[in-house]
C-alpha cells in the first residue's frame, strides 16, 4: 500500500477559503501536504486553517496585487521550505451584461482577478520552483472558456485567455521538470455559484436544488470532484502530463446531448440508407 500522495510538499491555493479551493487544501491535507490558503476572505480562512491545524498558514491575498501574490509563494517558502504546487483558483464571475453596455470598471476588475491572478500566481510560483527544477502549476478555467453561451463574456474570455497562458507557460517551463495544467470545473456546488442561482452566497443546499434540475450525471458537481482531479494533477500519478486541460464538467463541453441514434426508436439496431442509395 502506497503512503500519501503529497507527502512532503506544500501548496499555495488562492481562493482556498471556500469552495473548489477549501474542498482542495482539506485533499491535499489529508494526502500529506502543507497549505497557504491565500484568499481575501478571512474569516472563513482563518477558520479552515485552524481546521487543518499545523499544515495550514493563511494569507490575505489580493490576487491583483503582486505583493500580496509575492508574499503568499514567500510565506509557504519561509513555513515549509519549499513550493511544490501552485494553484490558481481564485475567480469572480465579474461583469455582466450586453456586449453594448459593459462597463468597463467591471471588465478590468475581472480580468485582474482572472487573467492577472493566474498570471501572478504562475509568475512567483515559477521563480521559486526553477532552482528546485520541480513542481507543479494548477489554475482553474471554465466550461465558459472553451465553449460560447455558457458564461459572461469577459468571464469567457478571460477564463479561454488562462488555457492559452497555461499551454505557453507549459512550454517554457517544461524543460525546468515543471508541470502547467488547467482545470475546467462544469457548475459545481459552491457560494458563487449558489449567489448565482438563489441569491444567497450561503444557500448551498438551494444551488444544490437548481443545479440538479439540470445536471447532466445522476448529481451536480460537488467541490470534493474537482479537488480530486487537482490531487491527480499535483501528485506524480500525472508525472507526465503538462500543457493540459482537465475537464470535469459531466461532458458540457465535449457532449452535446444524448445520443440520438442510440435510443427511442432508434434503439433496436438496423441500417439506414439514404433516399439515393443503391440497395442492390
């Protein structure tokens, strides 16, 4: 039996105060890693680090700020020696509206959070990982990223604009043994979503309701599935996977819908041919 799949190394997680983030420390914890959980959100970060007891630090982190990114990779650096695993996942939904009417306050804002994060979080997490020649770099994009009419439009492009980073910074890195992989989570349980879809931040039960009205699996996605996906990225069961894009989003983006010629009065297998085709 193999022991702890992070065992020995530490991580960095914006975002993880709450949701995919939170879901991802407690992971990672449990699989032998230490933690910063760097969000804006303190409270609730204060609270998870607590939890989690010695293998967590917490840091108030402005993603758009470059010190308070900076400051982040330093901490993990000066508690645990090392930075093994960057992941980016803090994100906004941000502006909204018709291409015509955006206000563009909005727009920048949530392409700093987005785009400028990633960007950030790759920028230290490189500079400490390039002496080690070790390491690995996570960020979350969307189902929105990747696919039209599933998401706000700066949200979208901002989200594609983290896969096309991830796969350039994956090249550069490569030679220095440092992976760069995406994650595209599909609607998942989490405060965004649930402030989306009910209003409240903290309806995690009626985001759950709504989200299973329409799910495309037996259940929605739940923060502990995207975590487990970011455990296999970080570990060294993904050894020799960089430059990629981890969807996990019940087949969004890569299935249209059911299979139409495969059910109904389709079901019971035959041939058809076409109005011109030659039957002899």
């Amino acid at each position: 039996m193999t022991g702890p799949r992070l065992a020995g190394r530490s991580a960095v997680i914006t975002g993880g105060a709450g949701g995919i983030g939170a879901a991802t420390a407690r992971r990672f914890v449990e699989e032998g890693a230490r933690v910063v959980i760097a969000d804006l959100l303190v409270e609730p970060g204060r609270r998870l680090a607590d939890e989690l007891g010695d293998a967590a630090r917490f840091a108030r982190v402005d993603v758009t700020d470059e010190d308070d990114v900076r400051a982040a990779v330093e901490l993990a650096l000066a508690d645990f020696g090392r930075l093994d695993v960057m992941f980016n996942n803090a994100g906004i939904i941000g502006a909204v509206g018709s291409i015509a009417k955006l206000d563009m306050a909005d727009v920048d804002r949530t392409i700093a959070v987005i785009l400028r994060g990633t960007l950030l979080g790759m920028k230290y997490a490189a500079a400490a990982m390039i002496p080690q020649r070790s390491g690995v770099i996570l960020s979350t994009s969307s189902p929105a990223g990747v696919v039209g009419g599933v998401g706000a439009h700066v949200y979208s492009a901002a989200k594609a604009a983290v896969l096309g980073l991830t796969r350039s910074v994956a090249a550069e890195l490569r030679p220095h043994h440092i992976r760069v992989n995406s994650i595209v989570p599909g609607a998942t349980v989490t405060a965004m979503t649930a402030e989306i879809l009910t209003g409240d931040a903290g309806d995690l039960d009626g985001a759950h309701e709504a989200l299973a009205e329409r799910a495309l699996m037996d259940r929605p996605a739940q923060p502990d599935d995207i975590a487990a996906g970011a455990l296999y990225l970080a570990s060294d069961d993904a050894w020799f996977v960089t430059g990629q894009v981890l969807t996990i989003d019940g087949g969004l983006t890569t299935i249209a819908g059911p299979s139409p010629m495969a059910i109904g009065e389709y079901e019971e297998p035959r041939r058809l041919l076409g109005p011109t085709a030659d039957v002899s």
